[in-house]
C-alpha cells in the first residue's frame, strides 16, 4: 500500500494541508465570512447632470388663475402654465406648473404690467426675472380702470425698475426693498427697445381690475437656472 493511501497520509502532507477555515469558524460557532469584493458599479458615484437652464427671451404661455387689481406696493399675481416649455427635446416647465408676480399700474397707459418673479416647479420656488405681455406681444395686459390716479400723486415716484430690482426678494411684503432700488434700472436681458420703453414707467396710484383667466406670455429677461 502507497504510504498516502493508508487514510491518515504522511506528517509531511498533513503539515502542508491547507487548514479547513470553515471548519475553525464552525467550531467556534461562527460562519465563515465571505470575502467578495464590493460591486465598485453600483457603488461609484456618477457625475450630476449639468444645471438645465432656460435662456433669456423664452416666452412662456400662462393664464392667470385669479383677477388681480394693481397696487403701488404689487399685487400678487398667481397664474399657470398652459404649455409645456421644452428645450431640445427636454420639458423643462410642465404645462400646469405656477408662476407668481406682482402687478401695478404706470402712468403710461391703462394696462396692467405684471413682474413675474417666481416659478414654482415640483414644489420648490425658483426666482425669476419676467415681463408680463399680451398674446399679442404687447407689454401689459388688457384691465379695466376702477379707480382714477389721485391728482398731484405719483405713487411714490417710484419706477418699474424699482419693482423689477426688488423681485429678487420673492412675494413677501416689498416696501423698503421697493423704495431702496428705485434708482435701479428695468432689463436684465430685455431686447434695448423694451429696455428703453420701460426704463422710466412711473408707478401709479390708480387701481387697474385684470380678469381671472387672462392669457399672457412671461418674457424672460434674465437666464433661469432649473434645480
């Protein structure tokens, strides 16, 4: 008989047997660890997609959710979006998303003028600097007159660019923001003919009365970076 095949093998063999680690851990009440390696697919972080961005001079389409009558201080103005806005293919604003902003009355004419100033997107408030136009392009939206201007009054002197310059602090109360940025100018990505028109619009103290589902277009003068 071959000196190995006796069943107990020889000390030399026995010494170079790899010992039986499942065997040690099983005596010892445990269970053998596994060694596999971590899946590095799953667990290396991927790049963040690149901040989706909505250029200056898109137009957006709304419809106000409620009338709105102007104020001196900006009445809010609440209305949604009636089509999606998309950009190579993506929907960056969905129909039905909301976009706030105030309204007031100038000295210029008899129509509304509404700075949009915030989009509401998945439940989170992006700032936004916005005109507000009539489906025709026009700046201003169509309103009926309800109270006339108060003689020798000017509504504080103050300026659209006021307003425009204070809608970086959202819907909340303006007042000294309002009055602090009245030297500032309207534009922020406006062509230079709507930057020229608007420049020098003075505030008015007459009240103007706008519809509740009046359409009109959001025309973005700055760029809007998306979350």
């Amino acid at each position: 008989m071959h000196p190995s095949d006796d069943g107990l093998g020889s000390a030399a063999e026995k010494a170079t047997k790899k010992p039986c680690r499942r065997c040690e851990f099983a005596k010892l009440g445990l269970e053998e660890p596994t060694e596999t390696l971590p899946d590095y697919a799953e667990a290396v972080t991927l790049s963040e997609e690149p901040p989706k961005r909505i250029p200056v001079g898109t137009r957006i389409h709304v419809v106000l959710a409620a009338p709105v009558t102007t104020s001196t201080e900006g009445a809010p103005v609440t209305s949604e979006v009636t089509s999606d806005v998309s950009l190579e293919g993506l929907v960056l604003i969905p129909a039905g998303s909301r976009i706030e902003g105030l309204a007031f009355a100038t000295e210029a004419d008899d129509r509304a003028r509404i700075l949009f100033t915030g989009l509401v997107l998945n439940g989170q408030s992006v700032a936004i600097q916005g005109l507000g136009l009539s489906e025709a392009s026009e700046v201003g939206l169509p309103a009926q007159l309800v109270r006339k201007a108060s003689k020798g009054k000017r509504g504080g002197h103050l300026l659209l660019g006021a307003l425009g310059a204070a809608a970086g602090v959202g819907l909340g109360s303006l007042g000294n923001a309002v009055t602090s940025a009245a030297g500032s100018e309207v534009g922020y990505g406006l062509s230079r003919e709507l930057q020229t028109s608007t420049r020098d619009w003075a505030i008015s103290d007459k009240a103007l009365r706008v519809a509740s589902r009046t359409t009109a277009i959001v025309y973005l003068r700055s760029e809007v970076t998306l979350p």
